[in-house]
C-alpha cells in the first residue's frame, strides 16, 4: 500500500527518463491513443450506413451510446487508479484488439447472421468503456512523471487527445481507406493502439509493474497484435466467404471504388443483378420493367 501511494505521489527517480521527456512521451501517447479511437468510430459508422443503411440513424447510434459509454468507463477507472500503468497497458491492449477486429466482426455478423445491429451497439458499448477509462489513468501517469497543477495536467490531456482525434479523423477518409480499406484499416489501427500502449507502460513505468504484471503486459500485447496480424492476412479469404454469403456463389465482379462498392452477379444474361454498397439497384429479371418506363416513352 505504502509502494502504491507513493508511485501516485511522485518518486520521479524510478522513472528511466527525465520528467520532461517522460511527459512528452505520455502526451504523444495520448495523441496515438485518441487518433486510434477516433477511427474505430469512424470505422464504425461508415461499416454500420454500408451493411444497414440510414447513415443519420447508425452515426446516432453510435455516437451516442459511445459517448454514454465513456461515461462509464471513466467511472469505473476510479478503481484502476491505484495501479494506473498496469491498467492502462491492459485497456489498450483490449481497446486495441475489440477496436482493431469490430469492422471484421460486424461484417461476419451481416454476411451469416444477417443481422449487425446488435453487434454494432455492442462493439459501440465495449470500445467506449475502453476509451472513457483512459483519460483517468493517464491523468495519473503524468501527474507520476512530473507533478504539476491538475488544471494545468487536464488542459495538456485535453489538447493532445483533440489534436490526436483530429489527425485520426482526416486519416480515416483520406489514408486508412483509400490505402487499406475498411477492414484492413481497422487491424492496422488496433496494432498501433496496442504498439503505443504497450510501449508507454513498458518502458515509461517499467518501475511501477511487478515482474508477473510486466510479463502479463507483454504477453497481452504480443498476442493482440499476432491476432492482428493474423487476421490481415486472413483478410482478403474472409471477404471472398462474406461475399459468397451475402450474394452467393454467382458473383463475377467485386470491385471496391472510392465512394462505393460494386458487385455484379449472375451466370447468364437473364440473371444478371447490380449491387451497390451491398443493395440490388439493376436485376436483369425486372429488365422489362426499366425497358417499359423508359423506352417506349421515347418511342
């Protein structure tokens, strides 16, 4: 108890770097950290308005019960703060792997359950718990590298989050998708998340963990981002199975563009069906039908 109280009231000399270079490098995680959280919202809404449609309602659902759920998690980290770096390190290491696999998990959900919208309120639930408990802990950690006024300490959390939410949020439309695509980009940010977390704690605040925390902190990180990395791999083999079972086995050409995705099905001309973003807009069997309304209007 006495080690406890004195890791929360300074005792600076444990740590490997100086107090200055030790506060950079908790704000510069909390930079990544919030980037990263940022896009498994992002990730969220934009996967939810493809597989469900009604791009107003699931951004509403998901900010707002995210939002909800940050509330709680900076609750429950109350608890945490008497061992702020382990907790920590262990919250990144599950936002990271319940954050990096929610675009793979909900996709699976659609394609054989055909149902995503519980599995997007969850992922919603669980990924802001996860994020609400950090900024407690860290407000701990960096009060332990170097003692400051708490006002002072939030105004710094508070800037290096925002600015990390807002290179997060141009990175998603403009690099993680283009580059990546959904699902990929998904992984690749929860192997960064966990990356981040697991190298402030392990190296910032080594001092602070027991020897059976540090190895639980390394065997945490190390299968999360191994699970990642799995998965990205596995990537391109899960989406031909989705595919398959979303639109069976006649799909001859699945393109995804910068604006939408593009699926053609069909083996012979009658049966020939246009999808895009997952919803049937051309079907060869209602050929008539177009071919009434608008060509012999013009006859």
């Amino acid at each position: 108890m006495i080690d406890q109280q004195m890791s929360l009231r300074g005792g600076a000399a444990r740590l490997p770097v100086r107090p200055r270079t030790g506060r950079f490098l908790v704000l510069a995680a909390v930079f990544v950290c919030a980037a990263c959280g940022l896009v498994y919202e992002l990730e969220l809404v934009a996967l939810a308005s493809y597989l469900i449609g009604d791009s107003v309602t699931q951004a509403s659902v998901v900010l707002s019960v995210m939002v909800f759920a940050m509330g709680i998690g900076s609750l429950l980290a109350k608890r945490l703060r008497c061992r702020a770096a382990v907790g920590f390190g262990m919250i990144e290491a599950a936002l990271a792997l319940i954050g990096g696999s929610s675009a793979l998990v909900l996709y699976a959900s659609f394609a054989w359950l055909g149902d995503s919208q519980y599995a997007l309120v969850g992922f919603s639930l669980a990924i802001g718990v996860l994020i609400g408990a950090e900024i407690p802990l860290l407000m701990t950690l960096i009060q332990r590298v170097d003692r400051q006024d708490a006002g002072g300490a939030v105004a710094d959390l508070f800037a290096a989050d925002y600015v990390g939410a807002l290179v997060g949020g141009l990175a998603f439309p403009f690099l993680l998708l283009p580059m990546l695509g959904q699902l990929t980009g998904a992984l690749f940010t929860g192997a960064v998340n966990a990356a981040a977390g697991g190298a402030l704690v392990l190296w910032v605040f080594r001092g602070d963990l027991s020897a059976r925390s540090r190895w639980l902190l390394v065997l945490a990180n190390v299968s999360v981002i191994a699970v990642l990395a799995t998965a990205t791999v596995l990537v391109d083999d899960f989406e031909r199975a989705a595919r398959r079972a979303v639109y069976g086995d006649q799909v001859r050409v699945a393109v995804q563009t910068g604006v939408q995705e593009v699926v053609v099905t069909g083996t012979d001309r009658d049966s020939l069906g246009l999808y895009l973003d997952g919803r049937l807009r051309v079907s060869a069997r209602d050929e008539y039908r177009y071919h009434e309304a608008l060509v012999h209007p013009a006859m």
